[in-house]
C-alpha cells in the first residue's frame, strides 16, 4: 500500500517479466481500512507516471480494480492505470489540492470533465464513469471476478492489436497528425 513500493513492484515486474501482457492492481479500502495509503509524494507519482507509459509502449495493458473509499495514491493509481474497474459501491474524493492527482485528472480526462472531477470533491460510481474516472462499473460484488475475467480476454489479444490500441487510447502516439487530432478534438 506505499506508493513506493508499489512503484518498486511494478518496475520488478516488467522488468522481471518481459512476456507480461496484462498487470492487475487493486485499490480496495473495504478489506482493510488501516491499508489506505494517504497520498503519493511528488516523486513516487512521477516515477508511477513514467512506469504506466512504459508499460504502454510494451504492450503491457495495465488495470486497476477500485473498491471502497478511493482516495489520496489509490485514487493516483486508478488514474495512471489503463482500465479502471470499479466496485458499484465505491466513493471517490479528489480534493483538488494534490498536484499530482490534478495533473493525472487533466491528462487522463477532456478539460470538461476534469474541471467537474476537480470541483466535485467527493463523487460516487456511477458519476465516475459519467466523468471517464471509471472505464466500467462492476454490480453485485463481482468486481473480482469481472477484473479477473477481462484481464484474461486482454491477454488472448494479438500484442500487436494491444499496442496498437494503448498508443491510440493512452496518449503513447507521437505522431503529428494524431496530436494535432487530439488537440483539436479537446477545442470542441
């Protein structure tokens, strides 16, 4: 549950694993409240932020199953993840004050959306799929089951199609022409 640890066992990871597909994190605040882990210092949100977009560019597909009260690294780690898969139950509080969550927000979220995340303070599920804070809303206590099922249907997909959509969806693209797109798909 330390920021750095968990920026520590990603690195392992990828680096111990290099035929790695798909990467599953968990931030669960029901099973044990005491495991909350406040917030990431400057360093470990960077460090985390340069980790998620190397595991990109490798094809590695990182998601983050969120269930509680998603908040301070756990709400740092949801962010920088590929896929979020949320609990229907979980809350969310983004004080807006944290740089490192705020600049997570505004990379990962149209201005829009972010401006209402960052305004919201504290918001429920379904406004997190609403917001694009959640990938999928999970019902009926299945969010393991559900996160355990996807990351095996993602680790069937041919890598080069996995590459190809991480680059596309995940900002990992640095051709022109696409930024360009980008940037005036964020004007309208």
């Amino acid at each position: 549950t330390d920021p750095e640890g968990t920026c520590n066992a990603i690195s392992r990871l990828l680096t111990d694993l290099p035929s790695l597909r798909v990467l599953v994190l968990r931030a669960d605040t029901e099973a044990r409240a005491a495991d909350h882990p406040g917030r990431a210092s400057a360093r470990a949100a960077e460090r985390l932020r340069v980790l998620m977009s190397g595991a990109g560019r490798a094809g590695v597909v990182v998601i983050c199953s969120m269930r509680g009260h998603v908040s301070g690294a756990f709400l740092l780690l949801g962010l920088s993840a590929h896929y979020r898969l949320v609990d229907a139950n979980a809350t969310f509080e983004c004080d807006g004050v944290d740089r490192a969550e705020r600049d997570a927000i505004m990379r990962l979220l149209h201005a829009e959306d972010a401006q209402s995340v960052l305004h919201a303070t504290s918001f429920d599920a379904a406004r997190a799929l609403e917001l694009g804070v959640a990938s999928e809303l999970v019902e009926g206590g299945r969010l393991d089951e559900r996160t355990a099922q996807f990351a095996s249907w993602l680790a069937r997909q041919p890598a080069v199609g996995v590459c190809q959509m991480l680059q596309l969806t995940c900002g990992l693209v640095q051709d022109p022409w696409v930024l360009s797109a980008r940037g005036e798909r964020q004007e309208l």
